[in-house]
C-alpha cells in the first residue's frame, strides 16, 4: 500500500512503471563512476517499507568500496549498484505484513548491506525504523543513525569518565565532531584536532554555549607541530588520559606521545592511510591500555541508534552536517578523499 492508495488518489501513476533518479555505480573507480540515472522505483517486499529520501548520509567506507575496496568484514558489493546505508525520510508505501500506520511517518534507517540510500526512494526493513522525533531535521537524523551510533558505542566502551583528558584528532569528520560534543557532554576535557584553518570555523562550532563548559574545549590546528606545547600551556599538570583515534599517521603519534601514565588509547581508524603506530615500549613506557572496539559484533545496537537519537532530539549533540544534491554524489566522495568534509555529508534528493 502507498500513500497515495491510502489518499484513493486516482491520477497515481501505475507503480511498475514509476520511475525515480538514483546514484547507480556499474564500475569500480574514481568518483566519476557515481552516475545519476532514470532508474525503476522500487516496490517494497514482505516486511519493508519505501522511504521518500530526504537526506542520505555518505560514509568514508563508501569511498572504499566505491574503489574496489573496504573492510573485510564487508562483502564485497555485487554492481551495479546503488550506494547508501544511512537514510532519513518519509515512508510512501508498506509491503507484505507492515502497518499501513506507518505511511507518512518520519523516519530514519541504518539499512546495513542493503545500500540503495543515493536515491529519491530506497527499501528498508521495517524492523530498522525509527520514528523521528519532530525537532530532529532529516540530515542530522541521518548523521546520527549510522556516525553518532558509532560516536554512542566508542565512548561507552572506553569507559570514558569526566575527569578524562581526551584527544581526538579528525575533530571535524562525522564521527570526530560527534565524538567532541558526546565527550564534552560527559563532563571530560576535551583536545579537539583538527586539519589546518579550512577546518577550523567546523570545529570552533563545537564548543559549548555554557562558558564554563567552554573551558573544558581545547580546539588546535594539528597542522601546527608545537600544538603539544599549546596544549600543555592550556592543560598545565593535567596529562591527557585518552587518545580516540580515527586518524593515525603522524598526528596519531604525536597524540600519543602527549599521553600520561595508564592513559587509554582507542582506535577507531585509519583516514590518513597509516594506523597510529604503536610498539611495546610505547605500552610499557606509560603503562598504556590499547583497545580496538570497532570490527566485532555488537550487541545492543538497536539500543545504541536510539541513545544517538535521543542525543540529537535534547540537543546534547548537533551534528555539523555537510549537504550535497544526489545528483552531485562524486563531489561528495570527492570531498572525503580530498579531506574538505565539514562534519558529516549527507546527500539531499
Ligand atoms: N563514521 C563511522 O560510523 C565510522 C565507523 C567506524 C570507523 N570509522 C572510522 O573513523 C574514522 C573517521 O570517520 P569519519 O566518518 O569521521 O570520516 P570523515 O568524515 O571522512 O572524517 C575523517 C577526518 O580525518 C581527518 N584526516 C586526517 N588526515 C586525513 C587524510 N589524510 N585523509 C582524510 N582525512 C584525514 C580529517 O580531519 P582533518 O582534516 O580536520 O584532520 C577528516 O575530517 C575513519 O578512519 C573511519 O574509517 C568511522
């Protein structure tokens, strides 16, 4: 059922021969290869839904698969296709066993190896919903469901505490800014890095309203090698006591080498190509505990999207967000392989 069965609207056109545009991928490459084309819309089966796409987020995975690459623990990804796991929207037709009460419903969805996200129409499970709530604007739903899950589930497993000192580099990334403002609202110090003056403007808009929160954001140009000296003119004899990396290279090890005794060191990733580089004596030298908490299975997920969620509807987190039209889907991978996203991109039909 659709939402125009559900208004008895007569002049809809036939469903099987409604079209939509959509980011199709038919080879592996460069940006170029994202495509917009004139595609079938699709009809959703037994216990999905359609959702009309109003914001679809893009991952840096996306970039990777879109290459030829990603993860292991991805499969590779049949083409062609269309690309997009994140999706907020309207949903406008139910399958086979799902509530027609959910026709006209904000909503947003991690929909996981199913892509199809680039799109003014995709499928997901209706298992996957969530129901919006409405002060929370479709980007930034969109920027919570997959970034800020991921943000919720890293500083929980860090066991992050408000007396930590934590430095995060790639402050102005999707999951970076959701990091700081998550960090901050549990009361830690947080050391903000971030990539050279571009970046900077996204990152000063992290900083708390409340001045004596503020004292609590340390914001530096990473770019800048005495940025240690900044922060320790700032920190005084407090050392930081957590590093959450998701950059790696040379920013990474500098990062560590600020660390005090018995700090943790999370990692997350690798943007810069190079993993922080770590050897025994590093771990030995500050008695360092090393975690990788990304890669396994998650337990509690559903949960987890529904604390991100709730972090952006009471405002703890306002993820930075940086729009693009679909039709415009190879400037925003463009935009992550060249380092110029501000805050998470989301595509925008
Ligand atoms: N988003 C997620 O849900 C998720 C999940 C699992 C793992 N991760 C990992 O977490 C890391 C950050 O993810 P993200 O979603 O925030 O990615 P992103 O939006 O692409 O941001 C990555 C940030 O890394 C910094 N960076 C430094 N050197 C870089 C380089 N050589 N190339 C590109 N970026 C560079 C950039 O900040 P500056 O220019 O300011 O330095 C950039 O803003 C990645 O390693 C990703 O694989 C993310």
């Amino acid at each position: 059922m659709t939402v125009a069965d559900k208004e008895h609207d007569a002049r809809t056109e036939p469903a099987a021969t409604a079209t939509m545009r959509a980011i199709v991928q038919r080879e592996v490459g460069g940006p170029e290869v994202l495509a917009i084309e004139e595609v079938p819309r699709p009809e959703p089966g037994e216990g999905q839904v359609r959702i009309r796409v109003a914001a679809a987020g893009v991952h840096a995975v996306d970039t990777d698969i879109r290459r030829g690459g990603g993860p292991p623990s991805m499969p590779q990804t049949a083409l062609p296709m269309t690309p997009g796991r994140e999706i907020a929207g309207t949903v406008d037709a139910v399958g086979a066993g799902v509530d027609a009460g959910l026709l006209d419903t904000r909503v947003v969805a991690h929909v996981g190896f199913l892509n199809g996200g680039y799109a003014e129409y995709t499928l997901a499970p209706a298992a996957a919903l969530h129901v919006l709530p409405d002060p929370v604007p479709f980007p930034q739903a969109v920027a919570a469901i997959g970034t800020g899950r991921t943000a919720q589930y890293v500083l929980e497993s860090a066991g992050m505490q408000e007396t930590d000192v934590v430095v995060i580099p790639g402050a102005s990334g999707g999951l970076g800014s959701q990091l700081v403002q998550l960090a901050l609202s549990f009361g830690a110090t947080v050391v903000a890095l971030y990539g050279g003056e571009a970046k900077r403007d996204v990152v000063d808009r992290l900083a708390p309203d409340d001045e004596r929160d503020a004292a609590r954001f340390i914001a530096l140009d990473a770019t800048d090698e005495d940025w240690p000296r900044h922060m320790t003119a700032v920190l005084g004899d407090r050392e930081p006591s957590l590093l959450i990396d998701g950059v790696g290279g040379a920013t990474a090890r500098a990062a560590l080498e600020t660390l005090g005794r018995g700090a943790r060191v999370v990692i997350i990733g690798w943007s810069s190509g190079d993993a922080v580089r770590i050897d025994t004596d590093d771990i030995i030298a500050r008695s360092l505990t090393v975690t990788v908490p990304l890669g396994r299975r998650i337990a509690q997920l559903r949960v987890i999207e529904e604390r991100a969620l709730a972090a952006v509807a009471d405002g703890t987190v306002s993820p930075p967000v940086d729009e693009y039209p679909l039709a415009e889907a190879a400037a925003a991978h463009a935009a992550i392989e060249q380092r110029r996203q501000q805050g998470k991109v989301v595509l925008i039909p």
